[in-house]
C-alpha cells in the first residue's frame, strides 16, 4: 500500500516537489490550498462549514496555469490562462478536494509519523542518483517556505487523503462474465476476401465541363469559405543572430581561464551535520550539550533527538554547502570548525542547531584546454547577448512609425522575414506564436497599417511587425478552386461509373461465380483475410471496419460493395464470425484484464462517490467582487 501511495503521490507534496523545479501542478480532486491559508476573510466557497478562500482560489488558479503552461511553453494560447477561464474549474475542484478531505477526516484514517517519514525520504525529487539527499530537502524546503513539521503535516493528510481515494478505487471488482463478453467482442475474428476497383484510371478519363464547375461552385458556397487572412513582414532577434559573426580573442579566454582559477581556489565546500531543535526549551538544549561533552556519537544522537526528518535519519548530515545554503549563523558557526569538531548551539529561524563539520572540500581545477573551448563559447554568447539587448533598443527606436520594416533592417544589419497569408489560428514558423498572431490581427496593426510594438516573446527572442496583405473574410474567388472542384468532379462521375461495375460484380459473386476467377477475370487482386481481429489504419483500416459492421452470416457467406473514402470500391465477402474466447486466454491475460476491468470499475466507483459527497454536502458559492 505505501509503494501505491508513493508511486502514485498527489496534493501539496507532489506541488512542492514540482514547485521546486519550475512548475507547480494540481492532481485530480487533492489540492492543498483549501483551507491551508488562515483566516483569509475574502470567501469564494463554503462547504460543510468549511471555507474557501479568495486566497486558496487565486493560488489554484495560478497553479493550474503554470501546469498550461509547462504543457504548451511559449505558445500557450492566451485564452486558457485567463482567471475567467479558469476561475469555475478550479474552483470545483477546490470545492471536490474538500467534500473528500472531510470525508477522509469523518473515516478516521490516519497515518503514522514513521510511515510519513518513510515516504518523504523516498520521494524521487528528494534523491540524488536514487538516494535520499538531506540537502536537496533542506534546501527545496527552504526555497518553499516550509519547515519540517510543516511539511510532514501536509503530507500525512494528502496521504491520508489519496489512502481514502484508493480504499474506494481498489475496492471495485470485475466478474468473470464481464471479462467474457469484453473479450467476446474485443477479441473477435472475422474471414474475409476482398478485391479493390481503383478509381484512378477512370478519373483519368474523366472530362468536366466549365459549365459544371461554375455551377458547383455556385451551388457549393459554403465549401469554399475564406477566414480573414494576413500575410507579414518582421524582423527577428535572438542573441544567434549575433553570435556567429563574434570574434573571442585568445587573450580574453586566457583571462577569463584565470579568474576561474582564482575563484575555484578560494571556493570550499563543507560537509555539515546537525541536531536540530525546534522547540528550544534550554532543558533540552542542556541535555543534548551535555551528552555530545560526554562523547556520545554524534550520528545516533542525531537520529534520537533531532527534529529534522530529513537528515536525522542519515545522522544529521546536511551534505555540502559553498557558505550559501544554510542562514548565515549557521554558515559563520560551520566556517569556524575543524573537521570533526561540534559547535555550541546555534539559534536560526528554524530552531537550535548542535552543528558538526564532517568534511572540507577543495574545488578540482580543470585544465585551460579542458576549459578552452567552452569559455570561448560562453564570451562569444555574452557578447552576443550585449550585442541583443543593443540591437533590441535600437529596433525600438527605428520600427516606431516606420513605414515598411526594410529600412531599419538594412541600418541594424539584420534579415527582413515574410510570412506566407494566415488566419487567426496561426501557421507555421513565427506565425505559430499566440503573440504574433494578435499582434497581426491588432486593429492598428491589421486596419491602420501601423507598425507593432517589439513583442518580447522570451527574455532573449524579440519581433516586431507589419501587415503587408490583408484578405477579408469571403468566398475564395472560382480561379482559386477550379482545379479542387474539378478534381472533386471527376472523381465523382469516376465514382458513380465505378460503383455500378462494382455492383455488378457483387451480384455475380452472390448468385455463385467463383470469387477468385472473377478478379482475375477483371484483373484485380484478390485479398484474402484470415482471423482478421478489428483495428488498422488507411485504406485497410476502412475495409476492416466495414467488414466488423457486417451482421455475422446466416447462410453461407455475405457480400457487400461500398466506397473507400478515397473513392474506390471494395468488393468485399465476409466467410465467418468467431467471437473471442476467454477461456483460450492465457492466465496471465485473463488475470490482467480483470485487473483492468476492476480498474475502470474503482475510477468510475469514486467519480460516483466525489459526486455524491458534493450532492450531499452543504456548498454554497459566492459571486466574485
């Protein structure tokens, strides 16, 4: 169980780990905002008498839009990060987390400090090559604004809280006459012959007359509507624009060699441990001096008193810091020990700690060929970058009320791009971006000709732009689809020729003919399919389908003529209907299908529980200011 509930972590530990890295990510019905901010007064939600505050609700809402984010990066399209957009989902599921965390709470599951413990430390963002780090925890703590205690209290109830979800979910069960009629239809196999009429060579011969393509055209209207299209010129900046034409001299990377040099010789890591204790009574400070002067061991007092989950275990080691990671009394204390020695108690924000250096580090110093090129590399890119932020400035001053774009890119010497005509969904390259687009189609940008303020698309990736063509919306003129309408003419006269010579096949093969010698008396390809099971893509894919939707035959066998969506026709005979066969299932796959039926039975069990805890809770919702 407490692998399942590790492997499957959600709620604050998973949005602080996640946090730590970048982004922070809400799971499912487990949030840890609802009524972890206090006495927040502005309410958004009551539920049971439990709050929802303003607070909890802002908090999701920008947690959720860092999930979209990270899923769609720069191009996250601007509608889905509104708070009007995402203000009801968010809040239903605050609304959701809360009916399950009471009902968790009325269950009176609980979960031990030790068990708490445990997952913490196995938790894989807390690891350094599969290990528990204390410093990686220390310091994602830190940056987090938890402490220990803290954090172990928000884990034990998202635990709590997913234990309750998996005591609904992995209740759920399937029969074996469930996986039997599953398997019946998932795992039937049909016979079947089937030869294909190509409809090519009679497109080929096919002729349409100007007649028939205005005509289509006029009674086809709707086919051939035009979003409103642009089409723009822009200049591009990225710090690569500059970096290839960067000289680094020998000289500057010898330099800047050297003043690693120096710096690696006076940077030095330490390796510290601690005791820490965060309730300071001086009874206890006294008693922890007092057993560290008898020369008890460090580590084992660590693991007995410390209040530091995350290191007392590994006997209080911390790992190293460069004289940064820890507050400054604790950095000043651990600077001024031997390896070995144990300081007197230090006082921090987090509680007193007894702090012991295990180790001093000195910097390993590469050699200048080792370093050489990728010094060069990052002068050339800091150039490049200064040479950016310049160029950036200038653009601002240049593309201000400039009338085509060509000007001030020949003065900053960089490329004039065009794009080829887009609608509001964007294309392909530049156009792709959410920025670009509504700069485009801006009012002054699109309808007054100006030129568009440089959009800052990412720290180092700036555009500016102007419209150079501009199509309303509209039909698309006649010239512009003649060729598809006569194409698509062609293809249906070719069409309706060739179904009725499929027709007539049918009816041969249905009235006796031998299958077999009428294709290759009409030199097609017979294609025999045998234990054919459903699925496929293409054209087989479609000629499968079909032979699935066919009634199973009564008597003797069943033929059928239809049209590929690419305009051919299929000949097609189904020989015989085998359902599939539980009982011909190995073990191992009849014990996974029911372990999956079972699956999909506990998902849809606790939707249905989450929705009747909400139905009878008491939620009231109110209007936002």
């Amino acid at each position: 169980m407490l692998q399942s509930m590790r492997d499957n972590l959600k709620g604050t530990a998973a949005i602080i780990v996640a946090g730590f890295f970048g982004f922070i990510m809400v799971i499912g019905g487990i949030d840890f905002f609802t009524g972890a901010s206090g006495g927040y007064a502005d309410k958004v939600a009551e539920v049971n008498d439990e709050k929802i505050s303003n607070l909890d609700l802002q908090r999701a809402i920008q947690n959720r839009r860092n999930l979209i984010m990270s899923q769609y990066g720069e191009n996250v399209p601007a509608d889905l990060l509104s708070d009007e957009q995402l203000r009801d989902p968010v809040l239903q599921q605050l609304i959701s987390s809360a009916v399950m965390r009471q009902a968790a709470q009325k269950s009176g599951m609980v979960m031990s400090a030790a068990a708490v413990d445990q997952e913490t430390v196995q938790i894989p963002a807390f690891q350094i090559n599969g290990r528990f780090d204390p410093q990686t925890f220390r310091d994602a703590l830190r940056r987090m604004g938890y402490s220990p205690a803290s954090f172990r209290q928000i884990i034990e109830r998202d635990i709590v809280l997913q234990q309750y979800a998996d005591s609904i979910a992995d209740s759920a069960f399937a029969t074996r006459r469930d996986a039997e009629q599953v398997v019946t239809i998932s795992m039937e196999e049909r016979d079947f012959d089937y030869a294909i009429l190509p409809v090519q060579p009679l497109v080929d011969q096919a002729s349409v007359t100007e007649e028939e393509v205005e005509q289509y055209y006029q009674d086809n209207q709707a086919q051939f509507q035009r979003p409103e299209q642009v089409a723009i010129e822009y200049i591009e900046l990225k710090p690569e624009l500059f970096a290839s034409g960067i000289d680094v001299s020998p000289e500057d990377v010898r330099a800047q060699y050297e003043q690693e040099v120096a710096n690696l010789q006076t940077q030095v890591r330490r390796r510290a441990a601690h005791i820490l204790l965060e309730d300071a009574a001086q009874d206890k400070v006294d008693e922890v001096q007092a057993r560290l002067d008898a020369g008890e061991d460090f580590a084992e007092l660590a693991k007995e008193l410390s209040d530091d989950l995350g290191s007392s275990e590994e006997g209080g080691d911390l790992g190293f810091t460069s004289g940064d990671v820890f507050p400054q009394n604790f950095e000043e204390a651990l600077a001024k020990l031997e390896v070995g020695q144990v300081s007197g108690p230090v006082i921090t924000d987090s509680g007193t700690h007894f702090i012991k250096l295990l180790e001093v580090e000195d910097a390993e110093i590469p050699s200048f060929e080792e370093r050489q090129g990728a010094i060069a590399e990052q002068l050339r890119n800091a150039a490049a970058e200064r040479e950016f932020v310049v160029t950036l400035g200038r653009l601002t001053d240049l593309a201000y009320n400039a009338e085509t774009l060509a000007g001030p890119a020949e003065e900053l010497g960089v490329p004039l791009q065009t794009s080829e005509l887009f609608a509001r969904e964007g294309g392909s390259g530049i156009v792709a971006n959410e920025q670009v687009v509504a700069a485009a189609f801006s009012p002054e940008v699109m309808e007054d000709g100006n030129t568009s303020d440089v959009l800052n698309l990412t720290e180092n990736h700036a555009v500016v732009l102007r419209v150079t063509q501009h199509q309303p919306a509209g039909v698309f003129p006649l010239p512009e689809v003649r060729t598809q309408i006569t194409d698509r003419l062609k293809r249906d006269k070719a069409s309706a020729q060739l179904a009725e010579r499929a027709k007539t096949l049918e009816q041969e093969v249905a009235t006796g003919t031998d299958f077999a010698e009428l294709a290759k008396d009409n030199e097609l390809t017979l294609e025999t399919s045998d234990k054919t099971r459903r699925g496929g893509f293409g054209q087989r894919g479609e000629i499968i389908t079909k032979a699935f939707a066919l009634p199973a035959p009564s008597d003797g066998d069943l033929t059928t003529v239809f049209a590929t969506d690419g305009g051919d026709q299929v000949l097609l005979r189904l020989r015989k209907v085998r359902p599939g066969d539980f009982a011909s299932q190995s073990v191992e796959q009849r014990r996974a299908l029911l372990q999956q039926l079972g699956s999909l039975s506990g998902n849809a069990e606790l939707v249905a529980v989450r929705k009747h805890l909400a139905d009878e809770a008491d939620i009231e919702i109110f209007e936002a200011n």
